[in-house]
C-alpha cells in the first residue's frame, strides 16, 4: 500500500510517501512559512536530488495541493495518477480518553477531535486542518488518524492520576496523557526484535531525546508510565521547557514578575530547559560546544538534563521491576554520544556495561553495550512516519 503520510504544524506541514509493502519511502519533504507569500516547499524524491520551490500557500489545503503536485511531478514525482495514493494517513498530537488506537477518520471521529481541541490548543487545530484539506483534495482515498498519545492511554490509574481532588480529573479530564507514542511503540518494538526476544517480555525503558524530549516504561508490550504528562511541559528538561518543576515555583515567579497567565506560559515553553539555565542555546550541540570552551552555565544544563534522564531509567526500572534494555532516540539520544555516555555512567549495579569504543562509533541500530551486558542499552533511529503508515494500511485493509 502507498500511503501519504502528514504531519500539520500551524504555518508546515511535514510529509512522507511510503510504500508500506516495501517499506520503503518514496519522497518525503515539508512546506513551511504556510500564510506567507514566501512559503517554501522542499521534496526530495528517493531517486533524485532535492527541490526547493518558493511560493505563496495561503492556508493548508494549498501546501497539500503542492505536496500532490509535485508527487505528479513528470521531473521530481513518484506517481503518474492521485489514485495511485491507496491512503491517508495523519499524525494527531493528543486522542484525549477517547482513542486508545489509529482510527479510521469518519465525521464521529472528526467531532471528537474538535471535542479535544482544549486538551492541546496549539497542536490539534492544525491537524484537523490537515485532515479537512486531504479530506477536500483526496475525496475518495480513505484517511486515517494516529495519536501521539494512544500508546500511553492504557497505563494504569496510579500512573496518570494526579495529587488533585478527583473531581477535577472527572470533570476536566485532568490526567498524564504523555506523548511521542508512536516514536516510542517504534524503537521498543525494534529493540525486542535486536534481542531476539518476545515484546511481550520484556521491560524496556525508552529516552526520546530531541528539542522535546520524554521517557517511558515499557512493560510486556505495554507503555505503563511516561514523562510527559497533561501537557508535553512535564517530564525532562528540554530544549526551550522547562520539564519537571514544583509547581509553587511558576506561582511565585508570576507574583514577582507580575506575569499574565499567558506569558507564564511562553516563559515555560519557550524560555526555559536548556536555553534558560545555559542562555546560551536551546541546540544540545550547541551546548556540548559551549561546555568544552569552559562555560560553566551550559556545563550546568548539560548536567541537569544527563541527570535527569538517569533519574527516569533508575525509576522506571523500579517501576517495572526490572529493566532489560534502555533505548536512546530522537536528534539528541541517536546523535549525542557524550549525552549517551553521561546517562550511562556509573550505572554497572543496573547491570549495564557500557562500551565507549561503540558508543563513539554508532551506526543505524546498534548496541552501545558490551556483549555480556545484563542490561542492553540501544542507539535505535526512530521512524515514527513508518509507524503511522502501518497503522493506516492496517485500518484501511480492516474496513
């Protein structure tokens, strides 16, 4: 099966066209800048070199019309006829309670979206403007939706509530949801298959690592806690958030600074995690940078968030009751070895014996371990448009 994958920002749009029989990638680029007159598409089909077109794309049903036209392209397309497009299938941010797998996309399905608009304000708007364009342009070809947060949505009530009145959870649906489930369902499942070992067996704490970033615990197949939590504001420190904090803390901060709370907000989000201890970056190999000339604020955030991310895997494995491989994906978990390394320090009583020389030299998937480590530790490259192509090829040939 073909199928187009979308992943809607508010001004982009990120695309795949796999062939999910061959797993294979077909062409993959992003439209940026949506709204502007100078909006920029970049493809790259998997045969040829890369294109950059300049355009104006008002609004997202023109960046998909784009995105169509230049998989036709007869000089940088891979098909000759939009029917050659079997299916749809969209990244969706936040499923809320209400999904707790991909779904087929149905008008149902379309106003529960809308419902769950106020659990995530700033993502699902887009994706649902994504899925009315495709919906628009691609009338017949089925369109499929995948959540970020479905992986999670079975972890146990201990997990996902919290120290709240219950009321509130009941009423407002207060709760973790935690995020990036498909890159997490992803790289445990190709963990288990390295090891050679049923998913179903074993306990696999997963570190997705990028400008966001969250942990999780897999167990048996499951995800039975994560990082993230009501918001992706939870968890790690990351690239511009500021991840776990008390929450007395902002309440203080907005009473001195006389802060609204909008800008409360932008200073969590946007100001915060690695570029607010380190005022220096956001970019961790920026900051492995600043460290080596000696600055001693980026030292400080590269240390708070090593030391983070070893709290969570010693925590999950608690958890869980054991741990038998820890995984590292995402930009900074598949490319920082230092990073890598940090996490992985001292952490012989877990029973990881961690290789430096394969640390140093990671290629694709690869083991990071010694051979007679009791505890695997993997470098895994996610593939979480993959993921999503299966999902919609598996729905789509169910219905």
């Amino acid at each position: 099966m073909k199928v187009l994958v979308l992943n809607c920002g508010s001004s982009s749009i990120k695309y795949q066209f796999i062939d999910t029989k061959l797993s294979i990638t077909l062409a993959k680029g992003m439209v940026e800048r949506i709204g502007m007159s100078s909006a920029v598409l970049t493809h790259q089909p998997h045969d040829r070199e890369k294109i950059r077109i300049v355009g104006e794309i008002l609004d997202h049903t023109i960046a998909i019309e784009y995105v169509i036209a230049v998989l036709l392209s007869k000089n940088h397309g891979v098909i000759k006829d939009k029917n050659e497009i079997d299916a749809v299938g969209h990244r969706v941010v936040h499923g809320g309670e209400t999904f707790s797998g991909s779904v087929l996309i149905t008008d149902e399905v379309m106003k529960a979206l809308k419902d769950n608009i106020e659990l995530a304000p700033l993502h699902n708007p887009p994706n649902i403007k994504g899925i009315q364009a495709a919906k628009e342009l691609l009338k017949d070809i089925p369109q499929v939706g995948v959540f970020d947060t479905s992986f999670h949505i079975g972890m146990p009530p201990h997990a996902y509530l919290y120290g709240i009145p219950y009321e509130l959870y009941k009423k407002y649906k207060i709760r973790r949801y935690g995020f990036h489930g498909t890159s997490h369902r992803y790289v445990s499942q190709r963990a288990a298959i390295l090891m050679n070992k049923p998913f179903e067996q074993l306990k696999i704490v997963t570190a997705h690592l990028g400008n966001g970033c969250s942990m999780a615990a897999v167990c048996n197949g499951k995800s039975v806690d994560t990082t993230m939590g009501f918001t992706p504001l939870e968890g790690l420190l990351m690239g511009t958030r500021s991840g776990d904090m008390d929450p007395s803390v902002i309440l203080y901060i907005m009473a001195k600074e006389g802060l609204s709370l909008s800008e409360a907000n932008t200073l969590l989000n946007k100001h915060s995690g690695l570029i607010g201890i380190s005022g220096e970056s956001s970019d961790m190999r920026e900051i492995e940078e600043a460290v080596a000339e000696g600055n001693k604020k980026a030292k400080m955030a590269f240390d708070v968030f090593t030391y983070r991310v070893k709290k969570y895997v010693g925590a999950y494995a608690a958890a869980m009751g054991g741990i038998d491989a820890l995984v590292f994906t995402g930009g900074i978990g598949e490319n920082s070895s230092l990073v890598r390394k940090n996490v992985c320090s001292n952490m012989e009583f877990l029973g990881i014996d961690f290789d430096d020389e394969l640390n140093n030299n990671v290629k694709g998937e690869c083991s990071i371990t010694k051979p007679d480590s009791k505890v695997k530790v993997f470098r895994i490259p996610t593939n979480e448009e993959l993921v999503i192509a299966l999902d919609t090829e598996k729905i789509v040939s169910n219905n």
